[in-house]
C-alpha cells in the first residue's frame, strides 16, 4: 500500500541555496525514501536541496510557501499559489 501524504512550508535560503528543511518528526522522515538523491537527513531535519533550475521551473523564491507531496512513491513539489510570469 502507498501511503499519500502532503506539507506545507517555507522555501529558505542558506548560504546561497534554496531548500526545504522539513521536521523529520512531522513528516520528514517519510519523505526521506522518495526525495532520495535530492535530500539529506540533518539533525531533526530532512534537507530538500532545491537546485536553481527548479525553482526557476516552479517560479518560486525564499519566503514562498510550497506544498510537498508523497503519492506512489513519487515526491511532488510545487508553490501554493501560482506567480505571475512578467
């Protein structure tokens, strides 16, 4: 059985790199299997690295909230509310 499961969070900003630092108590640690490759548990915190590229795709910046979504295995990504394109 898959188990679905989604949340909500802020995009940061660390040394230059956008990221997603999910609590690994509130769900980090079930999204550690499907975010292989492109996450890494530090402390309490699973780390989502969210490359350049991506955010440009996505259109999202630090600050904006972004819905993560664990459905068959698969990690889903994308901002809750949609940017405009200028």
């Amino acid at each position: 059985m898959n188990e679905e499961m989604e949340l909500e969070g802020p995009v940061l900003k660390v040394n230059g790199e956008l990221m997603l630092l999910i609590p690994l108590e509130d769900g980090g640690a079930a999204l550690a299997e499907s975010s292989r490759g492109i996450s890494e548990v530090q402390g309490e915190f699973l780390k989502i690295a969210i490359p350049e590229w991506l955010a440009g795709v996505l259109r999202i910046e630090e600050g904006d909230l972004v819905r993560v979504q664990k459905s068959n295995g698969k990690l889903n990504i994308q901002p809750r509310e949609a940017r405009l394109v200028n």
